[in-house]
C-alpha cells in the first residue's frame, strides 16, 4: 500500500479552514452592522419619548395658562354683570319718577289737545263736503219715491243688451246694444223709426274696433263708453260720430267678479245722471258689495270712490240718479224686481227710512236699467224687451 505524500493531507485541510475562516469573518460583519442599526433605533426612540415629554410639559403650561385666564374672565362677568344690574335700577328709577310726575301733571292739556283734534278733524270733514258738493254740483236735490209706470216699447233682439238715449245731445237718436258680447249696435233717428217692424233698414249701423262685453255700457255726449271684451277692467271711449276710439282706462279693483250676482256677464256697469259719468262694479276685498267711482266724462280720470253697503248677492241691476246709487233685486228664477237698497253720496237721504221700491207687476228679470236725467225715466232691457218706466220722485 502506498503512502501518500503529507503535502496532500494539509492542502485540503487548509483550504477547508481557509473558507469557514470566511463565513467567520461574514458573520462578525452583519453582527456589527445590526449592532450599529440597534443603537440607532434605540436613540431615536429615546429622542421621541423626550419629545413627548417636552410637548406634554408645554401642554400643562397652556393649560394653566387658559384656566388662568379663564378664571379672569370669570371675574369680569360678574362685575359687568353687577354694573348692567346696578344701570337697569337707575333705569327703573327714572321710569317711575317720570311716571310720577307724569301722573301728578295736570291732564287738561291732553284733553284740550284731544278736543283741538276733534275740531280740526270735523272742520276737515265739512271742508270735504263741500269741495264734494261743489265737485258735484250739489243742486240735485230729488230722490226716487216709487214707479209711475212701464212702458214696453219694443221687444226685439237677445235676452241680454242695452238700448238707450243720449242725454247729454239735443237730438232724439235712439241706440240699441244687442248681445252681451258683440261689435256693431244700432243708431235710429228716433224712438218711432225704432218702433218700426223693419228696423235694420231705418238703422244706422256703427262697427267698433273692439267688441264690448256685458250690458254696462251708456253714451253720453256724442260718445259711447264701455266695457272692452276679453280685458279685465279696462273702459273705452268710443266717438260714435268720428268712428274712432279717443280714450281708454283701467278701473282700479274692478273686473274680478261681476257686479250682480244675477247678471254674471257684467262686471263692470256704466251710468250717467246728472253729475255725469259713474262706473259701478263689486270687489272682492269688500265682501262682495257694490262700489261706485265718479269718472271725468272727457279724460276718464278718477274723481272720487265710495264703498257702498249694498251687496251685489241676488241683484241684477243698478242705476245713478242724482248721486245717489239704486240697486234692483230679483230672485234668482225670476219675479218682481225691487229696489231694496239705495246709497247717497252726500247723505242727503236716510236710506233705511225709503222703503223699498216694487216696479210694476211684471214677471221676468231685467239685463240693465239705466237713468235717463234729461228725461227722469229709466230705460230698461228686460228679456229681450226694451221698456221705459216713469217714475215717482220728491226732494230730499
């Protein structure tokens, strides 16, 4: 058996403890660097504790701090508060030593100041009565009474319209308004050429630009005023003989609900007297009762308004005469129309002493019923009949 050389033994040998030698060497190096990293960590957390420390430190000291200043807060509350109590005792003081002397004052001052006031007031009131009787020219002094008679002069056209005269013109022209709605009406020479069976051929016949609506309408003075159809409250002033519109207004508060609740198609109702132009019409802000407004015939401005007691409930027509309003009810399926409330501008008349006025026994119901002042008679449109009643008046 050979013998190997000893070279060979200790080559190995070296070799394999050369290699552990450096796993040794690697290890003391990761060894040394998770030491180094430890350390680190462990300062930073002590830096961080100190950290929480400090803030907490500061945070006791703010604290402190607030409830100091707090407690000062405190303190100034309580003495504002005792200075607002001490000022409100000053204050009630002074109230009851003003009431005091204001109880031990004599109070003839006030009742003669009240007393002044009164007399200004009334000496207002009767300065406004006549500005008003002046304004109206108070020399109309008659009042209806009763109703002579009727005459039924024609009975042609609708169920619904209005005919009349002009009696602010000399001439006997009569003009017939056919329909609650409608463009054209008709002009007569005089009451016999109306009266004739073939009307239309003797007739006149006027167009207007714009259609009226209801039967409210009256002419005066050469010139037709009326209610336009389809507007809520708006007045035309037609000139009949130049065939053109010269005037228009809206009625403030008119036009919402009609002005007789047995007449729904009118809702606003024109009327002239002896003063001139009126219009007539309800609202509802007055519970349903009737308002009258005196207009100015040539600008149609607003002279002066007056609610009036008179309810439009069951009332189908109403008329001026001599500044005063007339209402006429009916019942709802037609019978005898009364007048049952009347309303005097200047209050010249008692209304509650007129009894009421029956028109002449006639059955039916009435469309409209206008005054005529040149005349004193009412002219009136009674299903589809043209009828004029005479009346009864006496001075006021």
């Amino acid at each position: 058996m050979a013998v190997l050389p000893l070279r060979f033994l200790l080559v190995p040998l070296l070799a394999s403890l050369m290699g552990a030698g450096q796993y040794l060497m690697q290890d003391a190096a990761l060894m040394n660097y998770m030491e180094r990293r430890f350390i680190s960590l462990e300062k930073r957390l002590e830096k961080c504790n100190q950290d929480i420390l400090d803030y907490v430190e500061e945070f006791r000291d703010f604290s402190k701090m607030v409830l100091s200043r707090l407690a000062g807060l405190n303190t100034y509350k309580a003495e504002v508060k005792s200075e607002v109590q001490n000022l409100l005792t000053r204050i009630e003081r002074a109230q009851r030593d003003i009431d005091y002397f204001g109880s031990v004052t004599d109070s003839n001052a006030c009742i003669e100041v009240h007393e002044e006031l009164m007399k200004q007031q009334l000496l207002e009131e009767a300065e406004e009565k006549k500005k008003l009787k002046l304004m109206l020219n108070a020399s109309c002094d008659h009042m209806l009474t009763g109703i002579k008679s009727l005459k039924i002069v024609k009975k042609t056209g609708d169920k619904h319209g209005s005919w009349m005269k002009d009696p602010g013109k000399k001439h006997t022209k009569i003009y017939l308004l056919n329909g609650s709605v409608n463009n054209v009406f008709l002009e007569f020479a005089n009451i016999m050429t109306f009266m004739e069976n073939n009307q239309t051929l003797n007739a006149r016949r006027v167009t207007l630009p714009f259609p009226w609506e209801g039967t409210g309408h009256v002419i005066y003075q050469g010139f037709l005023f009326y209610h336009r159809y389809g507007s809520l409250n708006e007045i035309i002033k037609f000139n009949i003989q130049r065939r053109k519109v010269t005037g228009q207004m809206l009625l403030p508060g008119a036009g919402r609900i009609p002005a007789y609740q047995l007449s729904p198609h009118t809702k606003l109702d024109l009327a002239i007297d002896e003063q001139g132009l009126w219009a007539i019409h309800a609202e509802p802000e007055t519970g349903g009762n009737i308002v009258i407004t005196k207009l100015d015939h040539a600008t149609l401005a607003v002279e002066r308004s007056w609610d009036t007691p008179c309810g439009s409930k069951d009332a189908e027509a109403a008329f001026m005469a001599c500044n005063t309003l007339y209402v006429v009810y009916n019942s709802p399926s037609g019978g005898t129309s009364r007048i049952q409330c009347v309303y005097d501008v200047l209050d010249a008349v008692n209304t509650y002493e007129i009894p009421a006025v029956h028109f002449p026994k006639r059955q039916g119901s009435h469309s409209t019923v206008h005054y005529n002042p040149k005349e004193k008679q009412l002219f009136a449109w009674g299903d589809g009949s043209q009828i004029i009643y005479k009346l009864h008046t006496e001075q006021k």
